[in-house]
C-alpha cells in the first residue's frame, strides 16, 4: 500500500557579483543578511547527518559522497526551511510539504525570500560589489549547480525497483517541464553543437545509478538518509531535475513523480514502460531534440521517444488515481488538477507550444530566444542569446524575463507572503516553525527531525521527530498556544 507522500525541494541558486567576486563570500552575506533581518540566528545540528550511507548496502569505493561543510552560515527559518551556504551558492531547502500544491508555493516562497535578503545585502554594500541572483542550474562556464527534490517513500520497497520504474521518468519527463536552455557547456554536450536544450542539467549527468552529486552525477541518486525512521521510510532524493520559473511547471514536476512513487507502491514496477537501453544517453539526447520525436531503443525490444514515455506513464499515473483515488497524494480536487495540467502540457509541447507557453518553462523560453534572434538577424552562437538564457532566470523584477513573458501562476501574492514567514499545517515543519517563532533564544539548532533546545541550565533537551507527518497543526497548535516559554512546551511535551 501506498504511503503518504511528504515532499519538498532544494534548491542552489545561481550568484554573481560580492566582494571582490568570491561566491563563498558572497552566499554567506545573503544568508546572514536575511537571518540579521529575521532576528534568528539558530544553527542547523548536523547530529544524523550520513551523506556517504547508500541504499545500495554497500560502499562504491569510486565514488564520494558529499562533503557536509559545518563552518559556513546556516540557519532555520520560521517557515520551517533551511537557508545556507552550499559550496559556493546560497541554498533554500523548503520545509516538508504534504502535497504537489503545497511544495509548489513553499518553493515560490523560497524565491522571495531569496529576493529579500539579495535586496538587504545590496543594501550594505556598494553599488559595484552588488549581489545578483539567478535560479537556474549552470553558469556557462561548465559548471552545474542542483535542484534536489525529495519524497518519502516506503522502506520495504526494493531499491531496484525504484531504478526501474522511475529512470523511465526522469529521463523523459524535460519535454514538459525542462527549463530550457541556450547552446551547451560540457565537452559531451558540445560535441553536438545544439542551438537551444530543453533541460540545464541534462548534459550534466554520466551515469544511471550513483551516490554522487556534484560528479558524475547519476540519474538515480543513492544517497540513504531518510531523516526519519529509518526501519519505515526512504527519502528518495532526485537530483536530475532543472530549477523551474513556472509554478505550474514545478507542480506538475513534482505531482507527477509523487504519483508514479505512489503507484510503484501500490502495484509494482510492472506496469511501467520499459528501461532505455543506454539511459545516459537517452536522457542527453532528449534534451537536444526539439522535434520530440527522437525515439531510443529500450529493454522491450521498442524504441520511444521521450513524448512516448511521459504519455505512457501519464496513463500509468491516471489509471492509479481512478483505481485507488491517489488521497496519498492530495485531495481528488488537487490531483484531478495536477493531471489535467501534465496532460495538456505533454500535447501541447507537441501539438500546440504557444497554448502551453504560458505553464513551459522551455517553451517560453525558447519563443523569447527565437524571437530576439529573428529581430535582430542573429546567429545561433552570438553571446547576447547566452544573456536572454541567463536574464529569463534573474530574480530582480525589474531584469527578469520569466516575470514578463506571461507565465500562469498558482499561488496568490497572499500565500506567498504568508508562506514565508509561516510554516505549512500538514508535517512536523509546523512544529519547527513555529519552535523557532516562539522561542529563538531558547532554541540552539534544529534539523528535519530534531529540535534542540537550551534552557539555561543543566543539559540540552533534544525533542525528536522521527515522524515527519506527526508535529502538525492539528497535533501541536494547543500545546504550543498554551506555552509561553520552551520550559513550558518542554513540560507540557513530557506530560
């Protein structure tokens, strides 16, 4: 039986600009500016963290799992996400969300927040050290950066049967909600010399199964760290995937592999349509293919284009939710939605773009790209097309393109304000949140499953949550109402 799907994503953020140029630097004041503005400075515990555990059960002596940097800035926010420094950009990972719609704004969210502390920092500094950042997933130059999402799935389901069903998807699933993007970057990628991709990560990744990230980076990441009970969950972390300006692009990204997680527990891999044969290859090959009609053979002996593949397992995901409802997924009004987009997105990409261009990331982009490359007679290589590519991403109003090209938004201005201070009702991120809200003082770190608390004297008190759909609203919203000071929440817990 399928579980309840708790989801929510990561994402890096492109940076330029700072002090003398350094993006360490640079992503540490835009942390630091919007926790100073916040007024919570509150550590993230890295107690559990085990990024070289693999669901494989074995150690691949060839790979290295990431490196977790505990000395750059790092905090928790009262909307129950993470903000730091990852490497060399500045991160938002969003609190557990409960459903695709959910996710969908608490990421959008991400991104005004990511525009608040970019327009505090540039506050500070002089006009020529100002900071700009981009959601996007490669700076030009070679070097890719991620948007990781993350899903709960059961324990019990075999490892490789999630290798099966679900690289079908991932490698396909650009022609609707890839990001697009400009020429290409890596040596594999320019040997084709393509004009415009549907995906920034695709021509990124080397290999189908991997504990990797930064890389050769695999289709199917094997990172194990569930952030939970380990005996009953798996945190399936996907890090093929682009950073999407569409809302409903994001929605449709993560509602559709929520669903299909949630089939491949229900019933089995067996439904899906079958591996390609060389999945690298397919998925480097899709993203070049404009046309949408590049078929590669695959491990049933028949050949299917990336269209092929989202069509078949749209079918797969429909026929589950009328089978069984999919309420492990959202309300029937919320999935009928989500269904509804996936599937007039996929036509439309191949039947009519402009009636998608307003949910198609890539399709936006790609009519903006042409557009000013007809206008002004340009050739496929002339840099000013790179710049569009970059500009679309821009998350200064007045530069970026995605705000102008008509994208149909999701959320309300409203939600979005609310979802940046406030966590979501539905996972134990209420209980961070508001933990933090309510008590910063007291608070000295946090992660996804524990709050640690510090109440000036004898030792520090950690509050597990092992469970990330315990912690609720409807769980914790009177206790937490009813405790004035942690020493009271920490009583009231214990009783």
């Amino acid at each position: 039986m399928a579980i309840a799907k708790v989801l929510g994503i990561e994402t890096e953020y492109g940076i330029a600009g700072g002090p003398d140029m350094d993006p360490i630097t640079s992503s540490s004041i835009i942390v630091n500016a919007y926790a100073q503005m916040g007024r919570t400075r509150i550590n993230w515990d890295f107690e559990g963290e085990t990024p070289d555990m693999d669901a494989r059960g074995r150690v691949d002596l060839t790979s290295f799992a990431p490196i977790v940097e505990t000395h750059l800035a790092n905090t928790v926010l009262t909307n129950g996400a993470r903000l730091y420094v990852d490497h060399a950009h500045p991160e938002y990972s969003s609190p557990e969300c409960r459903t695709p719609r959910e996710a969908t704004l608490y990421d959008v969210a991400g991104e005004e927040i990511m525009r608040r502390a970019m327009g505090i920092a540039n506050d500070s500094l002089e006009a020529s050290q100002a900071i700009t950042l981009y959601k996007n997933n490669s700076d030009g130059k070679g070097n890719s950066y991620g948007t990781h999402e993350n899903y709960l799935v059961r324990r019990d389901v075999e490892f490789a049967h999630l290798i099966r069903a679900m690289v079908p998807h991932f490698v396909s699933r650009q022609v609707v909600v890839g990001a697009g993007k400009v020429g290409a970057e890596t040596e594999a990628g320019l040997d084709y010399h393509p004009s415009f991709q549907l995906s920034q990560r695709a021509e990124f990744f080397e290999e189908v199964v991997g504990l990797e990230t930064t890389l050769k980076r695999p289709i199917i990441n094997t990172r194990d760290e569930p952030h939970s009970d380990a005996e009953r969950f798996r945190r399936l972390h996907v890090i093929i995937g682009d950073a999407n300006m569409s809302q409903t692009a994001t929605f449709v990204k993560l509602g559709s592999t929520a669903l299909l997680l949630a089939c491949l527990e229900e019933f089995g891999p067996e439904g899906f349509p079958a591996m390609p044969k060389a999945p690298v290859h397919a998925v480097r090959s899709f993203a070049r293919d404009l046309t949408l009609r590049e078929a590669v053979p695959c491990d049933d002996n028949r050949s299917r284009s990336a269209w092929d593949f989202q069509d078949e397992l749209w079918h797969v995901a429909n026929s589950y939710a009328l089978r069984t409802g999919a309420s492990v997924i959202a309300s029937s009004d919320e999935v009928t939605l989500l269904l509804t987009q996936w599937r007039e997105m996929l036509d439309g990409v191949l039947d009519d773009r402009d009636a998608v261009a307003d949910r198609v990331d890539w399709v936006a982009k790609w009519r903006v790209v042409t557009g000013y490359q007809s206008r002004y007679s340009l050739t496929e290589q002339n840099a000013k097309l790179r710049a569009i590519d970059l500009q679309y991403h821009d998350l200064r109003p007045t530069h970026s393109l995605a705000q102008r090209v008509g994208l149909r938004p999701l959320s309300t201005d409203e939600e979005v304000r609310e979802a940046v201070h406030n966590p979501p009702d539905s996972t134990r991120a209420y209980f961070r949140g508001q933990c933090v809200a309510r008590y910063p003082e007291q608070i000295v770190a946090a992660n996804w499953d524990s709050v640690v608390f510090d109440l000036g004297e004898g030792p520090l008190q950690r509050v597990p949550m092992i469970d990330p759909l315990r912690g609720t609203r409807a769980l914790t919203a009177e206790l937490l109402e009813t405790s004035a000071t942690a020493s009271e929440l920490l009583d009231g817990l214990d009783r």
